[in-house]
C-alpha cells in the first residue's frame, strides 16, 4: 500500500533535475559533522547523530530505494516530546540556500525521497515527520485512549497541524549556520497534499520562516476534506458500491458530456465548473434496476451523484464541495478515482476509497468528542450534528485557509501554488475559492505581486492524469522570483505521451487558436476567460450536408472592446473563416465550416464552446459561451 501511496502523493522526485542555479553566500564547513552530535541546540533539541554519508535510502515508488548523493552531513534528533527531523548538510555542494519538504496524508515518517532533488541541488535540506511514527493514513497517534497510554496525543496533533515544520525549519537554520559558520541566503518550502497545507500554514502563521513557498494540492480545507471522505464512503458502501469495471463506463459518460465545454474535445476537461454532466440522467441506467456490467442501477447513480454534488445536511445545505467532473478519466487505463474513491481489493486496497478511510480514521480518532477512536461505524456520523462539531474542534488548528497573508508579503515572501483541475483527493475547487478569498481581501494587483495560482486541467492528485504538467518549471519560477524579481507568467507542461500545454497563472487559461496541432503548446495562448452569450446556428448540424455554420459571440453588457484586437474566433477546434465585429457593441460574428471541427461526433445535445480571443498590449482575453446544437452525421 506504501508503494502505491508513494506514487499518488508524494512529489518525490519532480525536482530532481531542476538546473542548479549560482551559490549565493555558499559556504564551506567551518566544523566536523560529528561535531554537530555534542553541539547544544536548546534544552528541546536532542541530537542522535551526526555523520558524513553520500546515499539517500528510502521507501520509493517501486519499493526500497538508496540513491548516490553527493556527500552531507546528515544530522537526525528529535525535537520535545516526539518530533523527528533529519537535516542533511553538502560538504562541498553547498549552494547558500535552504530546502524544507513536507508530508503525506497523516505523516508518521520523514520525506526521504522528497528530500532527494534538495540534496542534488546543493540545499541544505530538512524534513520532518511531524512528532510521530506511523503508518501514512494511521491517525491514532492523536488519540489517547482511556487507560492513558498516549498522553502527548493533544501535543502530537499541534506538532502535526501546526508547528512541526516551524521548529524544524528554525532549527535546520541554526544547524546550517553552526556548520557553514553562515545562515543560509535564502530559505525554500516545497510540498504537496497534506505539505501543501503545511505550506500555507506557514504563509499564514509563520510568515518569517521562507523567502519562497511552493505549495501543490494543499488540504488546507483540512476538517470538511476529512468530513467529506466520510460522506464519500457513507454513498460508495453498499447498494452504492461501484465496481471497478464500471469506471471506464463512467469516464466515457462524462467526457461524452463535457470534453467539448472548453471548445476542443481533446480527452481534457479544463474545469469541472463548465461540466453539465447530471449522473442521474447521463448514465445508463439498469433496466429493472437489476445491476449490471453496462449500467448503473439507481442507487449507484445516486451515490456518484452525491459525490460530485457534495455533503449535505437533512435540510440539504451543501456544505462542502464535491469531486470534480474530470476526476474519473483514464490515465495509463487506470481511474483516476483509484485508489481515493474506489480501492478494490484485487488491486491491494483494503475495499474501501483512501479518502473514506482516511476521513473516518480522523473523525474518530480526534474530530469526534469525545473521540471514539478506532472501533466506531463511520455510517452513523451526522451531518447535522457532527459536522458542525468536528468543524469547530479541529478546523482553528488544522485548516490553512485564512486569506491574510499581508505579514508574508509585506516581509519580501512569494508564493506559487498548483493543483490539478481532476484532483479528487483534496479537490480543486478549494484551492481556487482560497485563491479567490485571498483576491477579495487583498486586491488583485497586490495579490499577484506575491502569490500565484496554476491550476493544471486534467492533472490528478500532486500529478499524474491526463492533463499536461512541469513541476521543474514552477520550482524554477519560483526561485527567480525570490532572487531575480522576475514575476512568473505561463509555462509549459507536458505528459508522458510529448502533449505539451501552456499552464497558465490562474485565472488564465489556455485557449487552442484554431490552427496547428492540438498536442503542442504553441497552438494555444493563455487568455482571462470573459462569460459571454453565444448563440449557434442552425441549431441542427448534418455532418455530411451542412458545411457552413455561424456563431454569435456577445460580451457582457458595458464592455469596452475599443483598441482590442481580434487574434482568432474558434469553434471546437475550427479556426473562424470570417469574422465581423459589430460595431460600439461587443459582440462579433463568426463563420465556420464543418469539416474544421475536431473530433465531433453525434449527438441529441452537443455543447458548442465558442471563444472569441483578443489582445490589447500583453493582455489578452477570452470571450466565451456556450451553446447546444444537435449534431447528426
């Protein structure tokens, strides 16, 4: 299971082959390693060793791994009452700068593999694994049962949630300073899931600790993600149990339903917002209701509906978002709701979805009060009553979703920050609402001066997916804008099979221009999307016959489209042949021809994505609506 957790969560390598930029303030040692072993840190700090190596061992994505490094001090403790770190140190790579890496799921050991491209680059580098050992989805290390036996559990969840990365981080920067005789020039923090939302802990909680945070797919709405695993498992169990040969079906509805939202059907659902996909009714449904392997019976249906939908109370509150539309697509032929909605057990799972698991496992062992640990049936949780109590004991501690980051701006911070459009795990919609509060208190303008959002279409969980990615590329952003000042803007991603895409800063996105190919990157441009009324016609679309329709694309009311320039008008992949702009109003007219359609099939109700691209400077924008048309051959 640690295999398979290591490849869906843990952006182990994505670093590794970042170009190694110029040392600034690097430094030689100016002490012995073994040194370190008797060094006083601090009456909470326990050095239990100190020794020069030049390998990494860890637990990888194919099992036990040890990587040649070049050599470093590597220092291990632990910091009052339980908290383990690990401090590697170059002896002669040192670059001046500091790399700390975070955690997966509920932690329990430290990131060796992420500490891997830190070491490669010359970092000094630290991890944690936030005041206890254990399994990554075991939680009872803050639960102390009735006979006492855990008594630091309260104390090991505030390590947890809160202040295991700040003490590491403190004291990774007096160790470099004792060894190097130099504290490091710059301090990074890189981290993914659960080190996502220890990334934004520390933006907003200790905002003095890194010059520059790189935060993927955070759990930063961490008390309603761990309810909403419990409202999953609650659907997916019993009459609502999905098989595992049924999600291919279930990727084929929703891509039939929502590929073309984005105007290019391309395997890629660019945001889940657009999808219109109803599982009640866009599903093939059993006849009689008997189940079967090329439908869903009624209570399937339902149960996939409440997912995407969302937990809600008795009074039908949402309470929470869903999963998003995308999230089921194959990748490598594989679903992406493998393994965090369904884990079957003849692919090594336990039967039930890592997120259920995970979720019950926090509820009851410190959501609940009192906390009814290991033995309790996940099926009675109330979503009237309990959610609101588990949301106040554990949400001030746990959750990272205070918008003020004025502290961490104001003292030179920056931030990038990525999730993938189909992340099912902690989900997307979070990490845009964050994004969009942090908008609304501190001003677009001053926001973008310091944080930037990159949502990648189609990309799972911290990777991974069909969408197109470079974690390389935003690490590397990150750093010259730290250090050179220079603002990250779009960069390319790419997947395994040589698509490349433009990831686009947020709410960029990326829009094809109607020519070239639909693999390559320079066929697309980012543009701020503009809702927009479209209007096609005729409202019927013979394949065969018809060859030429048109478009209406209108702007909102009031918009000022005066020196904007049209750089393409497209239609599902085909590239406008005539383009008239009305003019004083922004609306535009657009013919198409049939045969410039890509990869449209029949249909009763296809949805028609028009989009309307234009620049003015370096800005450029994107008018966009939709349409249903019928489509016949």
């Amino acid at each position: 299971m640690r295999h398979r957790l290591d490849r869906v969560l843990i952006a182990s390598v994505f670093l590794a082959m970042v170009a190694l930029r110029p040392s600034v303030g690097a430094a030689a040692p100016c002490a012995p390693c073994e040194g370190l072993l008797t060094a006083d840190f601090g009456p909470e700090v326990t050095i239990i060793s100190a020794e020069l190596r030049t390998e990494i061992s860890g637990i990888g994505m194919t099992g036990p791994f040890t990587i040649p490094v070049p050599e470093y001090c590597d220092v291990r403790g632990v910091i009052a009452p339980a908290q383990g770190f690990d401090v590697k140190l170059p002896t002669w790579t040192y670059n001046g700068r500091l790399y700390v890496v975070g955690n997966s799921v509920a932690a329990g050991s430290i990131e060796e593999g992420s500490m891997v491209p830190g070491i490669f680059q010359g970092f000094a580098t630290a991890g944690t694994d936030t005041g206890h050992q254990g399994e990554v989805v075991d939680w009872s290390f803050a639960y102390n049962p009735p006979d006492n036996s855990n008594p630091d559990a309260e104390e090991k969840l505030i390590d947890y949630c809160d202040e295991s990365i700040h003490e590491t981080t403190v004291l990774a920067k007096t160790l470099a300073d004792t060894y190097y005789c130099a504290a490091p020039e710059y301090s990074y923090y890189v981290g993914c899931s659960t080190g996502g939302r220890q990334g934004l802990i520390e933006a907003q909680r200790y905002p003095a600790d890194f010059d520059g945070i790189l935060v993927g797919a955070p759990v930063h709405y961490f008390s309603e993600i761990m309810m909403r695993g419990v409202w999953e498992g609650q659907q997916l169990l019993g009459p609502g149990t999905i098989d595992l040969a049924k999600l291919p079906l279930l990727a084929a509805a929703v891509a039939a339903r929502c590929d073309s939202t984005d105007g290019l059907v391309d395997g890629v659902i660019d945001d889940p917002h657009l999808c219109p996909f109803d599982a009640q009714t866009d599903l093939p449904a059993c006849a009689g209701d008997v189940d079967g392997t090329d439908c869903f019976t009624t209570a399937q249906r339902s149960a996939i509906y409440a997912v995407y939908d969302g937990p809600r109370n008795s009074a039908g509150e949402l309470l929470t978002f869903g999963e998003p539309l995308g999230s089921e697509a194959l990748a490598d032929g594989a679903s992406g709701w493998i393994p965090w909605l369904v884990w079957p057990v003849e692919l090594g799972g336990p039967g039930l979805g890592l997120s259920p698991l995970v979720g019950a496992g926090a509820v009851g062992f410190f959501g609940l009060e009192p906390p009814p640990g290991m033995f309790w049936d996940f099926m009675t949780f109330n979503f009237d009553t309990d959610w609101p109590q588990v949301a106040q004991k554990v949400g001030p501690l746990c959750d990272a979703n205070d918008p003020d980051l004025s502290e961490f701006r104001d003292l030179g911070g920056k931030m990038v920050h990525y999730d993938g459009w189909a992340d099912n795990a902690t989900g997307p919609y979070q990490s845009a609402a964050y994004y969009d509060d942090v908008l609304d208190l501190m001003g677009d303008d001053q926001t973008q001066d310091f944080y930037k959002l990159y949502m990648i279409p189609g990309m799972f969980h911290c990777g991974g997916g069909v969408g197109c990615f470079d974690i390389e590329a935003l690490f590397g952003a990150l750093v010259g804008w730290v250090e050179d000042g220079i603002e990250p803007t779009a960069y390319t991603g790419a997947r395994p099979d040589g698509r490349t895409r433009p990831m686009c800063p947020y709410p960029q996105v990326a829009r094809y221009l109607g020519a070239g190919s639909i693999d390559d990157t320079a066929s697309f441009v980012c543009a701020e999307p503009t809702a927009s009324w479209v209007y096609v016609a005729p409202s019927t679309l013979r394949l065969s016959k018809t060859k030429k329709f048109t478009a209406v694309v209108m702007g909102p009311s009031g918009l000022n489209l005066r020196h904007w320039e049209n750089v393409a008008v497209v239609c599902e992949g085909a590239l406008a042949q005539k383009v008239v702009k009305v003019p004083g109003l922004p609306i535009y007219l657009a013919q198409f021809d049939t045969d410039d359609l890509i990869n449209i099939t029949a249909g009763e109700a296809v949805t028609f994505a028009v989009t309307a691209v234009l620049e003015k400077g370096d800005r450029r924008i994107a008018l966009e609506g939709r349409d249903t048309v019928r489509v016949v051959e």
